[in-house]
C-alpha cells in the first residue's frame, strides 16, 4: 500500500514540474487524485 502511495505522490510531483501540458496525462492525474480525495 505504501508503494501504491509513493508512485501516486510520485506522478503528482512530475504533474508539478510542467508534465501538466499533456492532456491525456493530465486526465490520468485527476482520476487519481479523486480516488485518493
């Protein structure tokens, strides 16, 4: 469970660092970050 958590917090950081200008990334991002909130 905590690796699960770690390559979550892991894409939230790369979606930090510019990787949000991707569309279909961006997408993937939100659906986790939903599942986690």
């Amino acid at each position: 469970m905590k690796l699960f958590f770690l390559i979550i917090l892991s894409i939230v950081l790369l979606e930090g660092c510019g990787v949000k200008s991707k569309p279909e990334y961006q997408g993937k991002v939100d659906q986790v970050n939903r599942i986690i909130l």
